[in-house]
C-alpha cells in the first residue's frame, strides 16, 4: 500500500516561544527518545503520515523521523507519563498505538496551535514538568490545557 499525502514538519514548542525561545521536538542522542531541541536539525524534521487504525476514534497520522535509530522510527504511544520513544514496529501504519490524531485548539500571534493526542483523544504530548530548554522530555501525559501541551506545526 503505497503512503498518501506526507507532510514534513517540525513541530515547536507555543510554550517555549511564548517565552522568546526555540524548542522543537526532537530525538535525543540515542535516537530514539523524544526530547526538546533548542535548535533545528536532521532529527527535529517530523513526516506526518494519514494513518487509518481500526478502534481509533478518528483517523490521525503517524509521526515518522527518519533521523532515528529504530526500524520504522515512528512515534508510539507509551503508557500515560512515560516518555515518548520511536519504536520497532513492522506495521504502523493502520496501528493503533502509532497513531496520533492532532487538534487545532488556539490561535497564537496568528499561528495556529495544535494539540496531539492519542488515538482516543485522551492523554497528549507533554514537555515534562513545563520544561523548555533542550533535553526536556516528551511525555504521554493527561490533557490539561497547558501551555506545554500547545504545538506549532510548521511545513518544511
């Protein structure tokens, strides 16, 4: 089955440029975490492609880089406040743990924010504890509104 319609992005953090920084999400030098990033680089460039799975609650995509060091290095989703890994999947496209469905949720100076969320549009992305420096983990984490929990997904 061929892909439909990628869409390379990089993905920042609203928080972090709500303070005059740059963050993006980003591999962490084992290739396979996701941390913040202060700078752009090979690993920060994100595929986002439409995946379809049976028992999600709506279609999303799955976040590829292919900077990574695993198989198929796409995003899974973890257990609720375990960092977000790429892992080895042979099938994750139609599968439900890679399979993340994104929402607009804000305007920001004219930008759109984004939130993503798991296949059930419960639990999102989350910098751990607020964080906005480089090496601030990217968790799995219980919606709440914050500002952590708010993207800026930009075509590249």
């Amino acid at each position: 089955m061929a892909i439909q319609n990628p869409i390379n992005v990089t993905i920042a953090s609203y928080d972090a440029e709500n303070q005059d920084q740059q963050a993006y999400i980003g591999l962490a030098d084992d290739g396979q975490s996701l941390v913040l990033k202060s700078a752009l680089d090979a690993t920060t460039t994100w595929t986002l492609i439409p995946n379809v799975a049976a028992g999600a609650l709506c279609g999303g995509f799955t976040l590829y880089n292919d900077a990574g060091t695993a198989g198929n290095q796409s995003a899974c989703i973890p257990a609720l406040g375990n960092q977000i890994t790429l892992n080895d999947d042979p099938t994750p496209y139609g599968a439900l743990t890679y399979c993340w469905t994104i929402w607009s949720y804000n305007t920001w100076q004219g930008l759109q924010l984004w939130v993503i969320q798991d296949n059930q549009r419960g639990p999102c992305m989350d910098a751990a504890g607020g964080g906005i420096s480089a090496g601030t983990q990217i968790i799995l984490w219980s919606w709440n509104g914050g500002d952590n929990q708010q993207w800026i997904i930009r075509a590249v």
